[in-house]
C-alpha cells in the first residue's frame, strides 16, 4: 500500500475525514455541505458515534448529479496511539472493500495535531494493509486486497520528514514479518542468509560464518543444537556505521534465530508444532531494525548479529545429559534439548563481545513458553542488568506501541542452573522458567557491559488483528530498537 502527501483531494478516492472526540458533529458538519447536515446528524445519532478512537461512519451524500463518499472517523483527542488506532480500523474496514484509493483530509484537524501524530496514523495504514498471499492461489475476487493508495492531504507542517522516518521503520517491520511468515522448508539458515544480502546494497556490512568457521571457533552451544538437522548452521552480522567513524559499535543487537524447533529429541507436543516457524522471531527483528535503520540512514554504530540454526531430532541430535562446550569455554549439561535458544544467544553473545566490544548489548529471543504464562500476548518481558538501560528500553516501548514488562534477576535465580558435572544446566526448575533462562544468557555477558534480554515469545505472532496487523506476524521489536537507537545512540 502507498502513502502519498497532497494538496489536492483525488477524485476517485473515498473521502475521510477525521473528527476529534470533543467536537465529533462540529467537526463533520463542516466537511459536508448544509443541505447535508440533517443526514450527516441522523447519521451521527444512529450509530451513536462520539468521536472514539476507530469509530467509524459511513455516509453516501447526495452532490448535485452525483453522490459523495464521505467517512467520518474517531481519533479520540488525537494523541498518537489513538490515531494508529484510527488507521488500523479504517484500514481494516476497507482493505478488501472493492476501493482502491482513501484520501484523509485532515484539514479539520491540523492545528490540533502533531506531524508525529499523523506520520504515525501513515505508518499504521501500511502496517495494518500488510499481506503476505504468496502462497494462497485460489483467492476469490472478494478475499483480495484492493486499498492501494492512501493520500493524506492538509497534513500539520513537518509531516513529510516525520513520514519519512517512520517509512523506513515500517519497511524494515515488514521486511520482518516477510521472514517471520514465510515456511521452514523456504526460509533456514542458509536462505536467511541471502534474504538479508540486500542490506548490503544500503550500506550495511554482512559478515556469515558456516558450521566450519563457528567449529574451529569453539561455537559448541549453537552447533549442538544444530547438529541433528541437515541443514547448515549460520552466524550472520550486520554492521550499520551510520557516522562512518569506522569504531566499534556502541550497540550489538542479538536475536535468536531457530528457523524451525521441534524441540530435538525432547521434542513438542504435535499440536501447534507448526507455529514453531516463528522460533527465529528475535532473528527477524534483528534483522528489521538493521534494514530500518540503514534505510534512514541512522548516524548510529549498530551491529545486529543473528544466530541462524534449526533444532531437528535425527540420528545425530544432540541429546538430554549431553554436555557442550560454549565459545566462552564454560560447559553447559544440556538436561532439555528443547531449551535450545539460550545455547544460541551464548555462543553469538561471546563471538560479537570478542570481536566487537560494544558497550550495550540487547538481545531478543521467543525464549520461553513460561513468559506467555506470565504475560500473554500483551507485553514481552524485559531483563536487564543495568536499571538506566531498563528505563530506556521500558520508555521506547511506551512510545512505540512495543510494551515491555521488566522481571528480575538475582543469585537465587542464578544458583538454579548450578550442574553437578558442568558448569551449568541449560535449565532450571519449572518454577521461574523465564528467570532462569535470563540468568543462564547473562552467564556470557563481559563485566562493565550493559545487557538487556527481550523475551518476546508471546509478541511475534497474533492469533486475531489488531492496530498495526493483521493475524499472523506482528513484526514486534521492530519499532521498539529503532526508537531505542534514535533516543540514545544517535549523534
């Protein structure tokens, strides 16, 4: 779907026009003509509309010969959630309707509004008209999207800069949901890869590392969770140096990247195993932001380093009791294969801590069931051993629509994971299971450096639509980093 900025209402667009939940009827008697109101009013009483957030009206007005299509829309006061969830709703009403082209005239309103504001409501219709049918070939005519233009006209000073930000962030939020989407059989390690090989084209560096590279470095954590798969293991960094300095990263951004888990030879339950495609979701964000951030040509130094393996139970998989050896050196009993992602993050935590020393580190992982448990689907849990970089990610979430929730950490949690044989078990008690899996990744964090962990398991897919998505993937962390970078790491 397109976003245009105009002066000029389009002459076969659907007409919308936005009303303020104080001044609901002044605001849409004013667009229409008098000889209109009396309708408009039925119309307003009828469908009890007051203005809320994604309320909607629909009118057909007599003009002259012809009719006018008019749609008066909610925006609540206006703050900037509640227009994205303005945009999701109209977005929603029309997007398989027949029409092609809205055109929102928020002449009305510009005074009232923020160029943020309505950059965002943009940036919501995109996100919300987002598709993914490669695959669907019997499609009736009424099933298939036919929004494809939005134009906003009368928009507040400052919107098209404001716009242009938030594209690139959507751009990368949907390049996500195309990797969260697609199959295992289509999407693994390897074609992961070369689905990301277009950031190079934007000024992104790409280093990949194979089975062998990551074997003679040690990588013994990730490549065990690897091995009972025959598809090949991948490290993949992506270095965005948007000052052009030629430093290290200030920030690294680790994701989990289990393109498909089965939960090896302590495998899942048959029902639902074909959501596990989503198991590289952290990946996906990673991923995402990298490609939002180069887009917009950030004056930011990020790294973003994705752990690409996939967790099959075959002759050669790994086993319960076996033990590892990390890149760090430290050995870990593995007494679940299925707590796979945690052996992941510590060997790409280590590799990007060796060669990049970045000062903060955030990672991002569908870590656990045991945060669906805590949090649904309302908010990803948010570790942290650093209460200033807590605050930061806890602000950028509110700001972005991203929620976070923060849990703790602490040395009862820690001595969970003690192993008698090991140095560790990848797995605790069934009991604070989010928290143990946190303490296990925060093993392989240097002393000095500021460390987050995302646990996102319940945000990267959706089972019904909501404001910025349809069902299906959400594209979740996405904004969240961006606006993180934007706020702290940026000069």
């Amino acid at each position: 779907m397109n976003i245009e900025l105009a002066t000029v209402i389009p002459a076969a667009a659907v007409v919308v026009v936005p009303v303020l939940k104080a001044r609901a009827a002044e605001l849409a008697l004013r667009a229409v003509a008098a000889a209109n109101h009396k309708l408009v009013n039925a119309a307003l009483e009828g469908a009890r509309f007051d203005g809320d957030p994604g309320s909607l009206v629909e009118l057909v007005l007599p003009d002259g010969e012809a009719v006018q299509r008019l749609v008066i829309l909610g925006i609540g006061e206006g703050q900037e959630g509640e227009l994205e969830r303005a945009a999701g709703a109209l977005v929603g009403r029309y997007l398989v309707s027949g029409h092609t082209a809205l055109a929102v005239d928020w002449s009305g309103v510009a005074s009232m509004l923020s160029a943020a504001g309505v950059a965002r409501f943009a940036a919501a219709a995109v996100q919300r008209g987002w598709r993914y049918d490669v695959y669907r070939t019997t499609l009736s005519e009424r099933q298939r999207p036919t929004l494809a233009t939005v134009t906003m006209v009368g928009t507040p000073d400052g919107t098209a800069a404001e716009w242009a930000h938030r594209d690139a962030v959507t751009q990368g939020l949907l390049f996500t949901r195309a990797l969260v989407t697609e199959p295992a059989n289509i999407l693994y390690p390897e074609s992961f890869v070369e689905r990301c090989s277009g950031l190079a084209e934007l000024g992104v560096t790409l280093t990949a590392l194979d089975d062998a590279a990551m074997r003679e470095l040690g990588m013994g954590a990730l490549l065990g969770v690897a091995q009972g798969s025959v598809r090949g293991a991948r490290l993949l960094a992506m270095h965005w140096d948007g000052r052009g300095d030629g430093g290290n990263p200030d920030l690294a951004l680790v994701g989990k990247g289990v393109t498909f888990d089965t939960g090896g030879i302590s495998i899942k339950p048959a029902a639902g195993m074909e959501d596990m495609k989503w198991d590289m979701g952290g990946a996906g964000a990673v991923a995402g932001a990298m490609r939002a951030l180069a887009l917009r040509k950030a004056r930011a130094n990020v790294i973003g380093v994705v752990g690409l393996v996939e967790n099959m139970p075959d002759g050669n998989a790994q086993r319960p009791g076996d033990v590892v050896t990390s890149m760090s050196g430290q050995t870990i009993e593995v007494i679940n294969t299925d707590a796979e992602g945690r052996l992941v993050l510590c060997d790409v935590l280590t590799w990007v801590q060796r060669n990049y020393r970045p000062g903060t580190i955030v990672d991002l992982a569908t870590l656990t069931g045991a945060m669906i448990v805590s949090l649904g689907h309302e908010h990803g849990g948010l570790f942290a051993n650093d209460d200033s970089l807590a605050d930061q990610l806890l602000a950028a979430g509110k700001a972005t629509g991203d929620l976070l929730w923060r849990f703790p950490l602490g040395d009862a949690y820690n001595k969970l994971l003690d192993s008698p044989i090991a140095d560790m078990k990848n797995v605790g008690p069934r009991g604070a299971g989010s928290i143990t899996a946190a303490q296990f990744i925060q093993r392989f964090v240097d002393p000095g450096v500021r460390w987050a962990h995302l646990d996102i398991a319940g945000m990267v897919w959706a089972d019904k639509p909501g404001a910025t998505h349809d069902k299906g993937a959400t594209g979740y962390g996405v904004r969240l980093l961006d606006r993180f970078v934007a706020d702290h790491f940026e000069r």
